[in-house]
C-alpha cells in the first residue's frame, strides 16, 4: 500500500500500489481536473510533489514535455496523471486549485 497525503485539505489515504495518482486523488474525494483523460496532453491535473520522490513513477518524456508548456511550473511540478503510486514511501502533493491548468 502506499500513504498519500493531499494538501492543502491534509487528507490521508492509503492506496493499492500501483494506482495511478490522478485516480487516487479522485477516488479520496478530491477535486483534480482532467481534461484530456490523463494522456499527458491539457496539463489541467498539474500538482506539486512536496513529498516522496522515491514514491511514485519517475517523470515521462510525455509529462516533462508537456510541463515545460506550463506557466507557474516549480521543481516540484509533476502530473498527477502520469504518476504511479509505487508504495516505496509515502507521498504527499499539493493540488494547485485555480493555479492549475
Ligand atoms: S489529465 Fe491532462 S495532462 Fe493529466
């Protein structure tokens, strides 16, 4: 299993490694928007990862291109719908809200 906190809410959930985050983050209720059903393609699910880089799936071509077309990227930028929760260490994002997108 892997522990995923969401900020800002601080919601903590536990989820079956090797679920797609995008998923995850959903499925605990939280709002993340996906416009172009998680195909690396809107940028629309961008969040940061402030925790447990060794938790989830390194970052794609797809999603490293796609991010580097983004306004208000930071180091910690990531999409959530090309990550895989990999259960080797907690995780913890912060949605981005209206900055998204
Ligand atoms: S849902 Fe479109 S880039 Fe992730």
């Amino acid at each position: 299993m892997s522990t995923l906190t969401i900020m800002p809410s601080g919601k903590t959930v536990e989820v079956e490694a090797g679920t797609n985050l995008l998923q995850a983050i959903l499925d605990a209720g939280e709002k993340l928007i996906s416009k172009c059903g998680g195909d690396a393609k809107c940028g629309a699910c961008h969040l940061f990862l402030t925790g447990g880089r060794k938790g989830v799936s390194k970052m794609t071509p797809a999603e490293n291109a796609k991010l580097d077309t983004l306004i208000g990227i930071g180091s910690k930028s990531r999409l959530a719908c090309q990550m895989t929760l990999l259960g080797t260490e907690p995780v913890t994002v912060e949605l981005l809200g209206a900055l998204s997108g």
